[in-house]
C-alpha cells in the first residue's frame, strides 16, 4: 500500500531552471526554486477568487503525476512551503489512486479517532465519492481558504485511516491487496508512516499560524 506516495525515481531539471554543472544541480538553486515555486502557486491561488483557476491548482497534477512537482518538492523539508505542498498533493493522489481502499479504511477508523474524524470533515458515510470529495476540498482550501486548516484536516485523516488499517487487519478484514503484505512489520512500518506525515502536517499548520512557514 502506498498510502502517501514516495518518489524514487532519478531527479531531472531542465536546463533552463538550473545550471548544469559536474556532480549535478547546485542544492542550494534547487531548494530556492522549490521554495519561489510553492510560493508564487498559493500567492496564485490566494489572489484569485476565479474558480477555474482553483480547479487548475487542485488538478496539477492529474495529467502529469507527480513526478513534475516531486523534482523540486519532495526532498523540501516537510515544515517547509514546498514541503507541506508536496504531502498534501501526494495525499491527494493517493486517494484517488483508489478511493475506495482509502474508505474502508477511514470507515474502520473513524470512530476509534472520534476528533480526528470530524477536523478531516469527511461525509457519512465515508465512500469512496466522499473520500476523493474531500481531499479535494482540502486541498481547495489550501488556496482559497484557511492554508494551516488544511493541512490540519489532511493531518486528521492520515491518523484516522493509520488507525483503521490496523484495525482491519487485526480482525483479518485487510482488503486482499494489503492482506498479501500485511506481515506484522509492514503494518507497523505503514502505520508510522502516515502518523509521521500527520505530525509533519501539523507541525507546518503550527509554522503557517506563526508567520514562519517559508
């Protein structure tokens, strides 16, 4: 299962972005471009009240994945503009990726992590439609609402079905196939993983209210 999707492929820039040179890109031009990036995309999104360009933003990625934006932001520190950017389009594709994995387990969670339940604000019952509604909305709020809020709701939702796959696979209910790698560490592995990127989230909406998310 790929809950959050990790980009492990060989990183290419354009020569018109950044200078070659031997040994690869300067880190120092990459990272100022992810960062001028991030912050011209939601400095875009927060000026404009047209609603083509909010679905233009949520959309980024549909047609080119997400390898476009994961060449300068998935190595961007997760409390970070870039980096927050990064978890919550990676969030919102694996949601779609399949929807209806994601609400089962949401569904199973969802009453074990009762708050965390209602700040993700997904709509009973938790199906698939509502599962890809809400990410998008989410992630619409990122740019057209309150930005520390949505990562706070993506956050809430990575705790609720971390929660949930565990449950499901401790009464054996593991949809087929997560059930084929569902080994007691792998589980564990998964399930640490998302409440990292849950307190990276929150950790960059807590930066976001202090004025200090750059």
């Amino acid at each position: 299962m790929t809950d959050v999707p990790r980009h492990h492929k060989p990183v290419r820039f354009s020569p018109e972005k950044f200078d070659a040179h031997e040994g690869g890109p300067d880190p120092a031009r990459v990272s100022e471009a992810a960062h001028l990036a991030a912050h011209a995309l939601v400095s875009r999104g927060r000026a404009s009240d047209d609603p083509e360009i909010s679905r233009r933003l949520i959309e980024l990625t549909d047609e080119q994945g997400l390898e476009g934006i994961a060449e300068m932001w998935a190595e961007a520190p997760a409390v970070s503009l870039p980096g927050a950017l990064w978890r919550l389009y990676a969030l919102r594709a694996g949601v779609r990726q399949d929807p209806v994995r994601m609400g089962r387990y949401f569904a199973a969670g969802r009453n074990t992590a009762q708050v965390s339940h209602v700040v993700a604000g997904v709509a009973e019952p938790p199906g698939a439609d509502e599962i890809t509604t809400m990410a998008d909305t989410i992630l619409s709020g990122a740019f057209n609402g309150e930005f520390d809020v949505a990562l706070d709701r993506f956050a809430a939702f990575c705790r609720v079905i971390a929660l949930g796959r565990i449950r499901l696979a401790d009464t054996g209910q593991l949809p087929v196939v997560d059930a084929r790698t569902a080994r007691g560490s792998s589980t564990v592995a998964l399930t640490q993983r998302l409440e990292r990127t849950a307190e990276e989230l929150e950790a960059a909406a807590g930066a976001w209210r202090r004025g200090h998310l750059d």
